[in-house]
C-alpha cells in the first residue's frame, strides 16, 4: 500500500473519533480552546507517530504473552516526552492541560494503531499510519475546539474575533457541548456516507 493512501487510511476513512468512535474523552475535556487542541493534538501525533515506529521495529523481538505490556511502556516514555517539552517550553498550556497530557498512556487510539496496524507492518509504514491517525484526531479536536471557543469566548487562539458586542455561550466553556459538537459531527460524517453509498 502507497504510503499516502496508508496515511488518508488512517486520517479520514478510518478517522478514530468520528468513525471509530475512541479517544473522546479528550475530545470532550480539551477542545473548549484551540491552543490546547492542537497542543494535545500535536502530543498525540508525536507519541503515535513513533510508539507505531518504534513497536513495528521490535514487533518480532516482543513475547505475545507481554506485548500489550511492552506496548504501553513505549507509549508511556513517549508520552514523559511530551509532558517534559510542554512543562519546560510551554507551562501555560502545561497548567491548562493538567492531568490530560498523561493520560494520552490510555489513549486508545495508540493502542489501536499498535495492535491493528504498527504489530503487522514495517516501521516506515506504521509512522505513515501514526502520523495519519494523529492527523485525523488533531483536525477533529481542532473542528470541534474551534466552535466552543468563537462562541463561547469570541476569540480565536486567544485572538478576539468577534466584537465586544459578543456576550458568549457559557454552555459553550461546558463538556457537554463537546458532547453534541462530536455527536452532530458523526451524524454529519455518517449521513454524508449514506449518501454517497444510495448512489
């Protein structure tokens, strides 16, 4: 498989939050700006990125009875990665963030693409394939991040975007609006789908 059509593989036709429907806890808990979004997005990216890599490249070397062991050790020393860079470069965000950069360990979308993907095909293939997944959940968090904070702030990275006139939607700064963004989202995606799939 080309390894553009691995990456449009992972990223859209088989995206994890809309189609899938895994990782969306941070999906609800981080998307109320869009700095944090990309921020968790771009940590996301990085640890499935080179988690993939890094278990397609030791894939025959790990016993089947420790392997989901040996795969999440991986993910944790990349996810110590992250929290370290955004601790020491970026403790705004580091602060806002909290207790969700650590939990990308359970993330279950890295744990998906080790065992669906990174566990049966080579290294520079599992990295396309990282990178793709990490691709989709970052535009989705991004989508989602970026109607909570116009109207429920009036800004845009922290950037004010709509007047002093605008009196935000406090229901927009709550996880349930998350909820019912990603939920219109899917619906969305799945009637697009359907449609395309009558004709």
């Amino acid at each position: 498989m080309k390894k553009i059509e691995i990456f449009r593989q992972s990223a859209f036709k088989e995206n994890a939050i809309i189609i899938q429907i895994l990782g969306i806890c941070s999906a609800l808990a981080v998307t109320n700006l869009m700095q944090n979004s990309l921020v968790m997005g771009l940590g996301v990216t990085f640890t499935l990125a080179l988690s993939s890599m890094t278990a397609s490249l030791i894939r025959n070397l790990i016993p089947s009875r420790v392997r989901m062991m040996a795969q999440t050790f991986i993910i944790a020393f990349y996810v110590i990665l992250v929290d370290l860079f955004l601790k020491a470069f970026l403790p705004e965000v580091s602060r806002q963030l909290g207790p969700y950069v650590g939990l990308i360990i359970t993330n279950c979308i890295i744990m998906g693409r080790l065992e669906a993907f990174a566990g049966k095909n080579p290294p520079l293939e599992s990295l396309v394939d990282g990178i793709g997944a990490g691709t989709g959940y970052t535009l989705i968090l991004l989508t989602i991040s970026f109607v909570r904070e116009l109207f429920g702030n009036g800004t845009l990275f922290g950037y004010k975007i709509l007047g002093e006139w605008w009196i935000g939607w406090s229901i927009m700064s709550l996880a349930p609006s998350a909820f019912f963004l990603l939920a219109l989202l899917i619906w969305i995606v799945e009637s697009h789908k359907s449609k395309a799939g009558s004709k």
